[in-house]
C-alpha cells in the first residue's frame, strides 16, 4: 500500500457516511451576533415605546396647562364677583344718598315753603303798619309836634331808667337788711343755745350740789372722828368751789339772757324797718305812659325776633340790646334790619340763644 497517495473515497452508494467530530464556533462571532440581537430589540423597543412617550409627555403639558388655565380662570372669576358685589355695594349707596338727597330737597322745599309763607305774613305786616303809620302822619298836626313828642318820649325814658336804678338800690338795701337780720337771727339762735347749754349745766351743778348736801348733812350727823377730819375739810372745800361755780353759771345766764334780750328787740327793730322799706314805694316822677322796647315774635327755626321800634326811636343796624326776662338778662340781640318803627334782631355773636317769647323787653347795650 503506498502510504503517501490516500486512497480514493468510496462513492455514497458503495460506502457509508463516517460521522464528523462536532466544531464549534468562534466566540467573538458568539458575541457579535448577541450584540446584534440586543440593539437589535433596543431598536426595536424604542420604536415601540417613543411615541407612547410621547403621547404621554404631551398629555401630561396639556394638563398642566389646563389646570393653570383653570385656576387662572378661577381666579379672574372670583375678581369678577368681586368686582360685581363692589358695583353692587356701590350702587345700593348710590341709591341711599339718592334717596337722603331726595329728602333733604324735600325738606328743603318744606323749609322754603314755610320761609315763602313767613315772608308773606311779615309782608303783610309790614302794609298792614305802614298804614297805621300813614295815617299816623296824617293825624299829626305838625313836624314841631313830632320832635316835641320826641323829646318827652326820650325824657321819660331817661326817667324810667333813673326809677328802675333808685328800685335796684333800694332792693340792693333790701337784700342786705335781709342778710344782717339772718345773721342775728342766727346769732340770737346760738345765744339760745348757749342758754340752755348752760341751763343744762346749771342743772347739773345743782343736782351735784344737793348730793354734796345730802353727803354733809349726812356727814354732820355722824360723830366727829379723828381720822375722818381731813375728808370732811375737802368735802367742804368742794362745796365752796361747787357754790362759786353755780354763782359763776348764773351769771353767766343772766349776761346770756341780757344778750338775747337785746337781740330780740334789735331784730324786732329791723323787722318793723325792713316791712316799712318793702311797703315805701320810691318816688318816681310823673311819666307819661311809654311802650318800653320789647320782642312781638320769635321765629325759632331763623332765630329772628321782631321788635316794636325803629328808626323813629332812634334805632339803626348794628345796634345790641340787652334781652330781660323778669328782672335777669337771659341774651343779647343785634338789629339786623331796621324801618320806620319795627326792627328785625338776630342773636349777637356769643350769646345764647334761647327761646324768646313776645314781651320780653330790650335794653340799649351801650354801642
């Protein structure tokens, strides 16, 4: 057999096949092929799943921005109820200040109203006087006769004034007459008690006196002791200063006595005196019968008082008088407006405004 020339195979027919040892394959192309694998499924899973993300991304922005378009609008519709409310608010007091409005111009109306009526009435008034004046003047004889009027109507004024200071210091007087007799009255009153503050002391000391009396007759009658000598000289020397006090007591009554005596007949002399004052009328002279200056009527609602005199009696605008009631002054008027004989007044500045009523009189505050 030639060992260097291997025979021939056998056809398949003639031999059978011989089974060949297993070979395995190189690793890196083991590795290549599984890295192949792996991006293979990587490409595929990031086709599969990009536009899921996608999807979800988007979706995720669209709500977020429809919760901040909802809470924008929430927002804008609370402001937009509050604006409304505010309208509301603003509208409900335009309708209140519309109604006081409406009030207040028909009050307004009513005050103008009444103030047309009272400008009427003074209106009338004043016709009504200027022809009582008329026919005053047609009446009077004579311009000479007016001044004369005048004058004696001035002279009794300046009278009236003197008799009203001579009854003010004859009240003056009065009052103090008054005063000093209360004082000794009072005065004669603590005489009395004094009085009897003594009497009752009087009465005391000889209550005291009549026991020491009884104690020395009681004395006296015991027999003379020795030891019972010294008691007996101070019994009797407490007599004595007992007896010296009652003397003392009792003249201290009778001087208290003299004293209220004196009182009484004094104040019995004031009293007839006083009586006699309050009874005196002081002499006035003859005056012819003056209308004095007085108030007609008072509107409250102005403050504007009427008075029954003008520029006949020599009154002009800016003129103050004194307003009496009762003897007190309660306020002070200034003439606002003037005619032929009435006066329109107002209060001054400062003075208090009462409630005036007609026939308060009105004295000349020295302008």
């Amino acid at each position: 057999m030639n060992a260097g020339n291997p025979k021939p195979p056998l056809p398949f027919s003639a031999t059978p096949a011989i089974p060949q040892p297993y070979q395995r394959p190189k690793k890196w192309i083991t590795r290549v092929c599984l890295l192949l694998v792996i991006t293979l499924g990587l490409v595929m899973i990031w086709l599969l799943l990009g536009p899921w993300a996608e999807n979800s991304a988007i979706q995720n922005h669209a709500q977020k921005e429809t919760e901040k378009s909802r809470t924008t609008l929430q927002a804008k519709n609370n402001a937009l109820n509050r604006d409304i409310q505010a309208h509301q608010n603003d509208a409900e007091q335009m309708q209140r200040r519309q109604k006081k409005l409406a009030d207040e111009l028909d009050d307004l109306r009513s005050h103008a109203k009444v103030v047309i009526d009272h400008n009427n009435k003074l209106e009338n008034q004043v016709r009504q006087q200027g022809g009582v004046i008329d026919g005053f003047r047609q009446q009077c004889k004579s311009p000479d006769e007016i001044a004369r009027l005048r004058r004696s109507n001035n002279q009794a004024r300046l009278d009236l004034n003197k008799a009203r200071k001579v009854a003010e210091n004859s009240m003056q007087i009065i009052r103090a007459l008054r005063d000093e007799l209360s004082a000794r009255d009072h005065a004669a009153k603590e005489a009395k008690d004094n009085a009897a503050n003594s009497k009752h002391e009087l009465q005391a000391l000889s209550a005291t006196n009549r026991e020491l009396a009884r104690e020395n007759q009681k004395l006296k009658a015991r027999k003379p002791v020795v030891i019972r000598k010294p008691a007996q000289a101070a019994n009797a020397d407490d007599i004595k200063k007992l007896r010296s006090q009652l003397a003392e007591a009792r003249r201290q009554v009778d001087e208290l006595s003299d004293a209220n005596e004196d009182l009484i007949s004094r104040m019995a002399e004031l009293t007839s005196k006083l009586s006699r004052m309050e009874n005196t009328q002081p002499n006035q002279p003859d005056l012819q019968p003056v209308r004095p200056f007085a108030i007609m009527n008072f509107n409250a609602q102005f403050n504007i008082a009427t008075a029954n005199f003008g520029s006949e009696q020599g009154a002009q605008p800016g003129m103050r008088y004194h307003v009496e009631r009762n003897g007190r002054r309660i306020s002070q008027l200034v003439a606002r407006k003037v005619e032929f004989n009435r006066s329109a007044l107002g209060f001054a500045p400062g003075a208090s405004k009462v409630v005036l009523k007609p026939g308060d009189l009105l004295l000349p505050a020295g302008n």
